[in-house]
C-alpha cells in the first residue's frame, strides 16, 4: 500500500521559460529565461514590458501553448509542473490578444 504513495516532486528554485513574441510584439533579444519559480505571470509580465520599454498602460497578453492565458496571480512553478516540455515553459506574448 506504501508504493502508492507518491512523493511530489521538489518544486526547483529557478525554471527556463522560452518567451515567443506573436503579432505586432517587439522579439526579445534573448527568448530563454531562467526565472525564480515563485513569480507570478504578472510579476513575469511586469518585467518584460520594461525590457520591451513598453509604457505601464500599454497591454501585454501571455499565452500557454498557444491556446489560453493563464490568469495573472498564477505562479511560474504551478504553470512549469503542468505545461512544460523538455523541461522549458513556453509562453507566447501579444501586444493584442490572439488566441483564447
């Protein structure tokens, strides 16, 4: 009864996100992100206009798989653990939102 017990997995510090400009979105210099697992997707979102140097009141839309956005509030660990492959989470960003 004991071997149906399942440990979960330790939640690593830091995950590699793969951030994918779509639409009219300026591209990244660089698309590989090592990022603390415990930021949310606005913390993450926050960071990435500034690099953009978007102003604060411009939109930016992130999107899992190409298919919904994941709420803001939603931890990078808990989106990495479910929607990672390869051990990278991809996530497209939109000036506009483009799917979901």
């Amino acid at each position: 009864m004991e071997d149906a017990i399942v440990p979960r997995q330790e939640v690593p510090e830091k995950v590699d996100v793969l951030l994918k400009a779509t639409g009219d979105a300026p591209i990244l210099r660089r698309s590989k992100w090592n990022v603390r697992s415990e930021l949310t997707v606005a913390q993450l979102m926050i960071r990435v206009k500034q690099i953009l140097q978007l102003n604060p009141n411009e939109s930016l839309f992130f999107y899992v798989n190409q298919a919904f956005a994941p709420p803001l509030d939603e931890k990078l660990s808990t989106l990495f653990e479910v929607y990672s492959t390869n051990g990278k989470l991809a996530l497209h960003y939109a000036k506009t939102e483009a799917w979901g």
